[in-house]
C-alpha cells in the first residue's frame, strides 16, 4: 500500500475525503502535512514518560538557539503564544495578580493596537482581560496619534503582521522606537510570515520583544503548536502562564509529543534549501500559467507575494463572471478529488502551490482544466 493510500485510510473510516489544498496553511483545511521527521519525532515522544516542564525549556533552549533568540516557548499555536505573551506583558510573574485573570485592575493593563491591524485574532489578546487600545483611523496612523497612546497603564504595542498590513499603518521600525523610548515591549504577531525563514529572527533583532509564529503552517509541525521567541524574562513568563502551571495558559497544553515535534519542525525548516523550494514554487507557477493562459473564457497569469505577505509565487486565473467563478469553486471543492482553491476579487481565483504535495499540482491543473470546460459550455 502506498504511503498516500495509507494517510487516507483513517479519514475515509470516517467518511471524510482529504483535500487536495492549492489554497493556503489554512487552519480550517488542517494547516500544513507534516514531513516524515516530524511524524517520526512525536511518534518517538509518544513512547515513554519524561518531565513535562523541564522538556519545555530544553526544547526551548535549542529553538532559541536554531533561531538567534535569546529564548524561545513553544505553545499551543499563535494564537495561545499572543494569550501567554499578553499575561507576560501584563501580569508577569506576579502571584497575586494572576490569581485574578482577567480581572486585571491591579496591573498595567492596556495594549495598543493600530486600528488598520484590528482582527480576528485580537480576541486572543482580549481574553486575558486587558483594553484594547486603539490608534489611529481606517486610513493608517501617525506617529503623534502613537505617542498619544501611551498613559501609565500601558503594558504593551500588538503588531499585526500578515494581510491586515495597510500603506498608512505606521512602520514597525517607528513602533518600535517610540515605545522602546518608554520602555514598551512590541509584540509581533508573525502567525504566517514564515516563509521566509530569516523572520524568526528579523521581528527580534528589529527590536520586538517577542516574536509569534505558528507552528503548524509553513513550519509544518504539529497543527496545535505555535513558537513565541525573544526576549528571555518575557519567555520566563510565558512559561509561569503555561501549561502544567494553574493560570490562563493551562487550557492551552502542548503535550510532549507537540513539544518534540515543534522542534523537528524548527530543525528542519532552518535546515532546508529555501532557494530551492522556491524555485520548485516558480516552475510549477509557471506550469500551470503556460497551461491556462491559451484557455478560452480565462486569463492567466504570475501574481506575487501572495496574500499574507509570504514572497512566495502563485497563479492568478481570472474569468469571464463571477457565477463561473464561484461554479468553478464549488465544483472543485466537492468533486474527486476535493481540490481547494482560494477566490480572489470579483472573479477570479489563486492557485497556490505553497501547500501542495508532490505530483498535487497536475492534479490541481487537470481538475481545473476539466472543471472550466464544463462549465463554460454549460453556460453557452
Ligand atoms: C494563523 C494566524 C494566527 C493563529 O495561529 P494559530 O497557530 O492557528 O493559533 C494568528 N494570527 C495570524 C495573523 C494568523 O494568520
């Protein structure tokens, strides 16, 4: 049996079809596909017991170490690393203070956020019971509406990185320098900026406090592990947060097998020929460009960098409507095999090749092909 009809195996038990995703790490579709190391290392952790707390902050040491940070955590995802890395900024190793999460009236208590990066993810700051403090307009912020953010209640500056980053937002740079002139840490939230693989460490040598990553998305390691990096006494509170510590972070728990396989992932992806792989991502851009482009009813062409920033190539396909466009994607999603593909403005589509496994990207193609000539003959 191969090693592809295997992985299928447990899922079809269930009745469920895996997805072929020319979209995205995107959480929902199961974030990234582990390499065989990875799998290999949690299956390894998986065997034995072995001191939970001391396990963190050796794998800590080394993540630290693979990523030019002075310290590093591992979390239950990005979004618990923003939870843990907010109790840190706010309570710190405080006793009687994290006795009272989220009630934080005896703490430092408010995080400044630029108003262009509010989202979603920003509940994970929220749920520690701080004030959201926002700066600026929908149109960017400027340094003196910065300035005039800062009261003494202030804990700490979230940056959003990713697709909320906006021309009038003000630059990270300046961030950093008017809150480290008050002695403000600047969290980075860097969920999806892998690649390329040097942020791990730019957001922290800029001057960020810590540095937030997933680390089931391009990192591919376990889909509930996350990587918080910099500086070291906020880690150390990250740490008095977490699990198997009684605070905010206990519901958040990495077991030893995301632990082991956090570090893999981190060992391999520093490791692993990025020139390379992208070059790989170009050809099969270029593949499926030069295959779509004469196709009648659609335009094709490169578009880069994709939508959270990553500088990674994908294909643009645009056609005649929207309602062939939406035909065309549900068509995909529900056929044989499901092949998911993300809808870009009114009528078109990205392919990304980002998250495809090997031999995936002519399935995606002749999927596709075959689903544009039904549906543009029916619609003739
Ligand atoms: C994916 C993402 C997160 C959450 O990361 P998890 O590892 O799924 O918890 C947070 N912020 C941004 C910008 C993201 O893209």
């Amino acid at each position: 049996m191969s090693a592809a009809v295997e992985r299928r195996t447990g899922y079809e038990a269930l009745g469920l079809h895996p997805v072929i995703n020319a979209c995205a790490t995107l959480t929902k579709l199961g974030g990234s596909v582990m390499p065989p190391a990875v799998v290999a290392a949690m299956a390894d952790a998986a065997r034995c017991f072995v001191d939970l707390e001391e396990l963190q902050r050796r794998v800590g040491a080394r993540i630290a170490e693979l990523t030019h940070n002075e310290a590093a955590y591992v979390s239950s995802g990005a979004a618990a690393g923003m939870v843990l890395a907010t109790a840190a900024c706010t309570v710190g190793m405080d006793r009687e203070a994290h006795a009272r999460i989220p009630r934080l009236d005896t703490v430092k208590n408010e995080i400044i956020v630029q108003s262009v990066h509010r989202n979603g993810y920003d509940y994970a700051v929220r749920q520690v019971g701080v004030t959201v403090v926002d700066v600026g307009g929908p149109h960017g912020t400027s340094r003196e509406e910065l300035e005039a953010a800062f009261t003494d209640r202030t804990a700490a500056v979230f940056w959003f990185q990713g697709a909320m980053n906006a021309p009038g937002e003000l630059p990270l740079e300046q961030v950093i320098q008017t809150a480290g002139r008050r002695g403000i840490p600047v969290l980075v939230d860097a969920a999806a900026q892998l690649p390329p693989v040097e942020n791990l460490w730019r957001f922290t040598r800029m001057g960020a406090a810590l540095a937030i990553f997933s680390g089931g998305k391009d990192l591919a390691g376990p889909q509930s592990s996350g990587l918080v990096l910099g500086r070291a006494d906020l880690i150390e509170a990250c740490r008095f947060h977490g699990n198997p510590n009684q605070s905010i972070g206990r519901p958040m728990k990495v077991g030893k097998e995301e632990l082991m396989g956090a570090l893999a992932a981190v060992e391999r992806y520093t490791r692993l020929d990025h020139a390379e792989r992208m070059r790989g991502f170009e050809e099969t851009v270029a593949r499926w460009v030069e295959r779509l482009a004469p196709v009648e009813g659609v335009a094709a062409r490169r578009d880069f960098p994709n939508e959270a920033g990553q500088p990674v190539p994908w294909a643009l396909v645009t056609f005649d409507n929207e309602a062939t466009r939406d035909t065309v994607v549900d068509r995909l999603r529900s056929g044989d095999p499901s092949v998911a593909v993300a809808k870009a403005g009114a009528a078109a589509i990205h392919l990304n090749p980002m998250t495809l496994q090997p031999g995936e990207a002519d399935v995606v193609l002749e999927r596709l092909l075959d689903e544009i000539g039904t549906s543009i003959r029916r619609c003739d």
